[in-house]
C-alpha cells in the first residue's frame, strides 16, 4: 500500500496550506500515480507529461499477474501566481543507442511568456542555456555468475538486468514447470538474452 502526501499544514490560527494533487492511471497499469500539481499561498507548480509508445517503467504490484506500469513522461513545468505565469521549463528526451529506454536529455527555462501547447513549452523567452545531460555508453553485456547451492526453476533467467549490481531473476510463464538442480549443487545461467 502508498499512501501519497496530498497536505501539509502548519499549526498557525490561520494556516498556511501547501496542497498536493495527483493523477492516477487505470487498475491494469497498476494504478501508476504522478504529481500534477502542488499549490501554496497562491501560487501553483503544475506537471504535464505525455505519453511515449513505450511505457517508461515497469513494476511489481504485488498481485499476480499483475504488472504496473508508468506511460507518463514528465514534458513541462508551469510556476503561476494565481493566473498570472511566472515561469517554466520545458524538458526533452533521447533514446539510448542500445535500448528503449528514455532519458532527459535537457532541461530549459523560460520566462512568463512561455507558450505550453499540448503539454509542452513551444514558445517564449529562454532564460539563459538549457542543462544538457549526457550519458555513457549504454551498451549491454552478460557475464556468467555461478550461484553454489542454490536450486532454480529451469524456467528462470538469472542475470543483473538493470546493471544496478544486484541480479534478478526472471520467471518464465510459457517453459515447462522444471526444478534445475544439479548434483553438484551448482546452478547458473549464461548466454543471451
């Protein structure tokens, strides 16, 4: 279960509120929630993001079957006052050479006449030079990794499949059901994914 911060409020006879509002996707992509808009005093910070072919991650639930799933990209930043804009930043992305994973690639910042059009900042005044990101090479690569008494379905694949140095392990839906135990219990994975 999450439980998302929707208020913060001071103790004052008058207190001051700072709100927080989400959006929420259907139950079959797990209920993936975003930020939409947070408001304080007036002003508002509001979130607009779009939506890639491609979802840009993909979680456990805790259900089975069930997988969640974040389709939303943050594209743009509004700051107001009231209804009177103050200031934005657009944000772009690229596609790594090696995956279809989405990366921020830039970040601008534009003055109160910033055009937002179809959730992204098109026009306005640039305030000085955007941040631009760069990344390494994202090439991919598998290593054998040998795992001493353990036992493993045949079914599954034991590789570090986001290369955060921690191996996962995936389980096949459609190979047979098959413990791998060798006698010399030994059990490893190698080869291509």
């Amino acid at each position: 279960r999450e439980w998302l911060l929707t208020e913060i409020r001071d103790t004052q006879a008058t207190p001051n509120v700072v709100t927080f509002t989400y959006a929420f996707d259907t139950a079959a992509n797990g209920l993936a929630w975003r930020p939409t808009a947070i408001a304080y005093g007036g002003y508002s910070v509001k979130f607009f993001y779009d939506q890639p072919a491609a979802p840009m991650a993909v979680y456990a639930v805790g259900r089975p079957g069930s997988m969640g799933k974040q389709q939303f990209r943050l594209t743009a930043v509004t700051v107001e006052d009231g209804t009177t804009k103050i200031r934005a930043f657009g944000l772009s992305y690229s596609q790594g050479s090696q995956s279809i994973g989405q990366r921020l690639s830039a970040i601008k910042t534009f003055g109160s006449d910033y055009v937002l059009t179809t959730n992204m900042i098109t026009g306005g005044t640039e305030l000085g030079a955007a941040i631009s990101l760069s990344y390494s090479s994202d090439a991919l690569t598998l290593s054998q990794q040998t795992y001493t008494g353990k036992a493993f379905r045949s079914t599954a694949l034991v590789f570090d499949a986001d290369r955060d140095g921690r191996d996962e392990i995936l389980q096949s839906t459609t190979l047979p059901d098959a413990w791998y135990a060798p006698t010399s219990g030994t059990a490893c994975y190698a080869g291509s994914v």
